[in-house]
C-alpha cells in the first residue's frame, strides 16, 4: 500500500473564533478542514460546552510541512495573546496524498 507522509496540525481553541480561523486557514491556502466540538479541562479551566461561550472546538487540517509551520505561525502571532488556544502538530500517513497538496 503506497502512504505519503504529512503534517496533522490541530488546533483546539474557542469555539467563537471559529469564523475567523476558516477565512485564515482559506487565506494561507489550507485545501480543507474538519471541526468538531470539543470539551476538556485544561490550564484554563473546564470547558464543558453547557453554554456556548464555554464551547470548544477542534480544528484539523492535513497539509504539507511548510503549511502546518505558515499555520501555526500565524495563530501564534493573532490570537495566542488573547484566547484559550492549544496548536500541535502530529506526523500521520496519508493515502491519496493529491487531495492535500
């Protein structure tokens, strides 16, 4: 089976910057997303999503390395200093390595 190697960057962060966070990902040219709700305790506290301004969500987006770090750099420039953001990047296999470049 052939793989292609690439970046997983997720990103966990308040759910009310999600609108800005599409139309970032889309300016840095991310080919796509997935968001999901997201719930936890963290540095921060709890966040159980009881109302929507305790809300998560995740964030994840496969890409090439050069994306992941353009990705991550930027959140960490707009939004580290003011919001509950976690960014992580993972190594992960990928079989249809077109859809991502």
């Amino acid at each position: 089976m052939f793989t292609h190697s690439i970046k997983l960057i997720t990103i966990i962060t308040e759910s009310a910057l999600e609108p800005s966070l599409i139309e970032d990902l889309e300016q840095l040219g991310a080919h796509g997303y997935t968001i999901t709700n997201a719930r936890g305790k963290g540095h921060r506290g709890i966040r159980d999503a009881v109302w929507s301004t305790d809300s998560n969500i995740r964030v994840e987006v496969l890409c090439e390395s050069q994306m992941a770090d353009a990705i991550a750099g930027h959140l960490m420039k707009t939004y580290y200093s003011d919001y509950a953001m976690l960014v992580y990047q993972s190594d992960v296999k990928v079989l249809r390595p077109r859809k991502f470049a």
